[in-house]
C-alpha cells in the first residue's frame, strides 16, 4: 500500500503541523540533490554518446578524432559509475524520506 501524506487511511484529508512539513522538506532537499547529479550525469553521457555516434559518421578515420574518441570513452567509463554511485545515494535517502512519512 503507497503511504500518501496529508491523508488518512479514508481518504479525508489530516493536514500537516509546519513542523512535520519543515521535517519533510529538510529530509527530501538531499533526496532532490542526488537526483540532480543523476540527471547531470545521465545528460552528459547522453551529449557525449551522441557526438561519439555523430562524429563516426562524419570523421570517421581522422586522427584527431581517433584520439578525442579514445578519451570520451574514459570519460563516459567514470561518468557511469559517478551516476550509478548518485542513483544508490538518492535511493538511500528515498528510503530515509519514506520512513520519515510513515512516522508522520
């Protein structure tokens, strides 16, 4: 069952003190933060896989390019890792924010 703040178990609603929401906000701004690095470094990856993909079609066999490419695949190994590592951080702190609703 999905727990669901500001209501109760039948649907009414049961409003939150301003503590409890300053309690919510304070435990969801790290949760939102990780996320934002997760999306940083998905988008980057994204940027640089597509001038990868562009740049085969188009200096395919230059040397400069050889060599940039060589280079973006070292970044785009660190860059995985850096998202996979910020996707279990905010799965951490989804978990903290989850046990903070249900104790509200």
């Amino acid at each position: 069952m999905a727990a669901v703040t500001g209501t109760g178990m039948d649907g009414k609603q049961s409003s939150l003190t301003e503590e409890q929401k300053k309690i919510l906000e304070k435990a969801r701004k790290p949760m939102e933060t990780a996320n934002k690095f997760r999306l940083l470094f998905l988008f980057a990856g994204l940027l640089v896989l597509l001038f990868i993909f562009f740049g085969n079609k188009v200096w395919q066999g230059i040397a400069w390019y050889d060599n940039t490419v060589q280079h973006l695949y070292q970044f785009l190994l660190w860059d995985v890792f850096f998202m996979l590592l910020s996707t279990f951080i905010k799965f951490g702190y989804a978990v903290r924010y989850n046990k903070i609703v249900k104790s509200l």
